[in-house]
C-alpha cells in the first residue's frame, strides 16, 4: 500500500487538499498545530476558520471571482458545496455563517475513514513523502525556518490587517438603513452614513489614533487591497471617501440622496446577531479602535466581538520555486498550496488546495497530470504563482487581469467579460473531461 499524502495545515487550502486525495481512494495524514499551538488570527480549533471577512466575495455571473467558483464547483469543491450549505443573505456575495462553515467541514473530514487527523505542530518537512505545504500566511515560526531550507530562500513576508466585527443589537437602528450598492442585489447590508461634520470629525480622530505599536509605517510592507483604513486615510482627506466609505450608489433614504461617506455593515452569521466593518481593517489598539469607531452614526454605543489587527504573511517565491502543477522544481514529492504558495483570499486558497491535491493524487497513482488550461480562472492563478515576475512578486486575488486577454479585442467590458468567462469554462471542462477518467473520482 502507497504511504499517505501528507498535507500540513487543514485551513482552507489544506482541508481541500485532503479531501481530493480521499475522494480519489488515496490515504492522507491531515496535520493540524491547533489547539495545541495557535496563530495570531485563528480564535478555535475547527479546520477552515476564516479569520476575518466571512464573505468569499462575489457569485454574480460573469465576474472574475463568480469565475473562479464556478470552475471549483466543476471540479468537486467540497468546501465550496459546505459554502452553499451554510451561506447567509449578502447581496450578489457568496458570504457565510463562518462558524457553520468550518465545524461542517472539520466535521466532514473527520468522519472520512481515509484521512487520519493529527494534531500537532510539524517542524520537519520529510522529503520523501507525498508533502501539500498549507500552513498559510501565519505559518508557525519553526516550520517557516524549515520550508526557508528547503528552498534555500530567506523568509518572505508583508503586513495584512483585519477588520472588526460588532454586535448587531448593538447598532442603533434609527440611524443607519439598509441597501445595496445602486439597489442591485437585496439590500443586505447596513449602511452608516456620514454628514460631512461626521466625517471630518471621524477623520481626525482616526489620522491621530495610536496605534498598536510605535513603527515606522512608511517602511512596512503591506498587500495594498488589504490596507489598514488609518494608512488609507494617512494618503489624503478624502481617500477614504473614494475606499471603504465610498457613498456612491448608496442612497439614505431619509434624503434620497448619497451621504458624504458611509461605512458598510456586512451580515456575519446566520443568526445576524453580528456584523462586520467591510473594508475596515486597521491596526489601532483597541481601546482607540472603541473610542473612533463609536464616531460613527450608528455605533456609538457599539459592542465590538472582535477589533482590527494586523498580522504577517508568509509566502514562498512562486515563479522562482513551482511548477504549473504546484510541485517544487527541486523536488517532485513537495506541493504548496494556499496562500503560502503566492495566491491571496479564501477562494483562491481553496482554489490550490484543490489542484494540489488533484496532482497529489495523479502522483501516488502514477498518472502524469498537466495543470488546468491557461484560459480557465484555476490555470490563471496558477499561471501568475508560477510565472509572475519573481522579482517584485506578492500574491494575488482572482481578476480578469490574471486571464489571457481575448484574441479579438471587445471594447464594452461586460460582453468582453463575458466572453472570457464562456472560453474559460469551456476550456475547463475540457480538461476536467481528459483528467477525471484517468483517475478514481
Ligand atoms: C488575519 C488575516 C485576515 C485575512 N482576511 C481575509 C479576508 O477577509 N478575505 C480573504 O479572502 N482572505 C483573507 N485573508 C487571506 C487568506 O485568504 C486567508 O489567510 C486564508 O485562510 C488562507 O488559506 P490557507 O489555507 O492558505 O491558510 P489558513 O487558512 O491560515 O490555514 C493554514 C493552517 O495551517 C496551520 N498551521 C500553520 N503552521 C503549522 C504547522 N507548523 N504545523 C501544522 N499546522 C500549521 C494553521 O493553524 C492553519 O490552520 C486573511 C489572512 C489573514 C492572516
């Protein structure tokens, strides 16, 4: 009998991992450092914990993330399906009650008599056993300094921060109202709008908060989508207004008119009892996160279950260190997955698990597999992990920038995204029609 895959980590990009090797009939030692050693971000012990955002971000046809699911529910995504299991109201969002989330899933891989659960920190990678790295942007410190050896690369990482959450009847009603942006979607989201005084007053407050510790923020390395709101405002008065308090679309309904700025108000669970800053990230300390936050029409007596924090993400250099099916290029029993391997976001975690466990599987049986089409959203994200320029290389979210251009230009950009969408299913489903044959699904 083959030895089992050995897949590290059983976040997002892990859990999957594991379970395509097991639906393919292949053994898998799936190692989890939680409870025993935990992460600055986690806060329990499931598999899959989303540590900020419970959104995994837009499910309307036709867009780069909608794209990138919909290849995954192709391909047999289990956490995607558990996704669709536990999915709460937000608009075109596909977002979820994140603790029903990863208790289905710990408990759905618990249950598969294939995969044996082992609850400890690995410091050590063997180098001849099947091996999916999917320690994540918080890869514990020793195992950071092992997978550094291993490809002989000094340790890479840059600052990401989180946003807070609040309770919902904690939120003063007569205050905020509910819409969606240009009343496209349900109108799933709270809004909190701001008066120009407000904001003025917001801004100030923020731009002169302490923040967690005394560094020099010039010099920090941040992943530029993910940018904590009191760096964003530190670029200018109104950049804020044009970033996460952007009122355009969003009519209060008291005046019929957008507000100056508005902060937005994501569901959390299925019990909506709480809800999410969207957008608002920061890395104050949290008594000063208390003090502005509570600024905002709406949350002046607001009870927060999670403040904003920022936190390191480790990664490898893709480009330098991969091949197309996620294998190391100095060792072909060595896959990374998940952020780690160069992607950024949920989906797109789930995204490289799922293909490093599909090649992981194609490994033990002997099956030579080639990566998903370049068209597809799969083969694009991998496409830039592996061939981005390895100089300047940071990881990426799932965009039409990441897809080949078409070979006839179109100029309105809705049918040219559409378009793109059609061609890369096609050449999706192809590939997944040459794969899935060849092994057991
Ligand atoms: C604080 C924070 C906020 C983020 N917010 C968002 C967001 O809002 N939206 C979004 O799309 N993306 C977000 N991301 C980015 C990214 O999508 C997530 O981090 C995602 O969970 C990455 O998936 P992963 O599987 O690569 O890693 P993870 O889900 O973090 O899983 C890695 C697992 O490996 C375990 N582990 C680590 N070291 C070891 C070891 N030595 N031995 C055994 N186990 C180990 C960890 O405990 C963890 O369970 C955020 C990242 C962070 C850190």
């Amino acid at each position: 009998m083959n030895a089992p895959v050995r897949v590290i980590g059983a976040g997002l990009a892990g859990s999957e991992a594991a379970w395509q090797c097991a639906r393919r009939g292949i053994r898998v030692e799936l190692c989890e450092m939680r409870p025993a050693r935990s992460t600055a971000a986690h806060q329990t012990d499931y598999f899959a914990e989303l540590v900020c955002s419970n959104s995994l971000k837009s499910d309307r046809e036709n867009t780069a993330p909608w794209l990138l699911k919909e290849e995954l529910r192709r391909a047999g995504s289990v956490l995607i399906e558990i996704a669709h299991a536990c999915a709460v109201p937000a608009g075109h969002a596909l977002a979820v009650d994140r603790t029903a989330f990863s208790r289905k899933v710990t408990a759905t891989l618990s249950q598969e008599p294939l995969v044996t659960v082992i609850r400890e920190e690995v410091t050590r990678i063997g180098e001849d056993q099947i091996t999916i790295i999917a320690t994540g942007p918080l890869t514990s410190e020793r195992l950071s300094q092992e997978i550094a050896r291993l490809t002989g690369s000094a340790q890479l990482y840059f600052y990401d921060s989180i946003s807070p959450i609040v309770e919902a009847d904690s939120i003063d009603t007569s205050k905020v109202y509910r819409a969606a942006r240009y009343q496209r979607g349900t109108a799933d989201y709270i809004n909190c709008p701001l008066s120009r005084e407000a904001y003025e007053r917001f801004y100030d407050a923020l731009v002169a908060a302490q923040s967690v510790e005394k560094k020099d923020w010039e010099k920090l390395n941040y992943f530029e989508s993910c940018l904590p709101i009191e760096e964003i405002a530190r670029r200018g008065r109104d950049t804020l207004r044009f970033g996460p308090m952007k009122p355009v679309g969003l009519k209060d309904p008291r005046t019929g008119q957008p507000p100056y700025a508005v902060v937005q108000l994501r569901q959390e669970n299925l019990r909506a009892d709480s809800y999410n800053l969207v957008g608002f990230q920061n890395h104050l300390r949290f008594g000063e996160q208390e003090r502005i936050l509570r600024l905002i029409p709406g949350l002046e007596n607001a009870r927060f279950l999670r403040y904003g924090q920022m936190h390191r993400n480790t990664y490898i250099n893709g480009p330098l260190l991969l091949r197309q099916t996620l294998e190391t290029k100095s060792n072909a029993q060595i896959f990374f997955a998940g952020q780690i391997c160069g992607v950024e976001g949920y989906v797109e975690s789930i995204a490289t698990g799922l293909l490093a466990g599909m090649h992981a599987a194609c490994r033990v049986e002997g099956i030579r597999s080639e990566g998903p089409p370049r068209a597809s959203a799969l083969g694009s994200l991998v496409h830039y992990v592996t061939q981005a320029d390895a100089r300047n290389f940071q990881p990426a979210n799932i965009t039409f920038d990441l897809l080949p251009a078409l070979s006839v230009p179109v100029r309105d950009r809705e049918q040219r995204h559409r378009l793109q969408c059609r061609s890369a299913l096609e050449e999706f489903d192809r590939w997944l029609e040459e794969l899935n044959p060849a092994m057991r699904t």
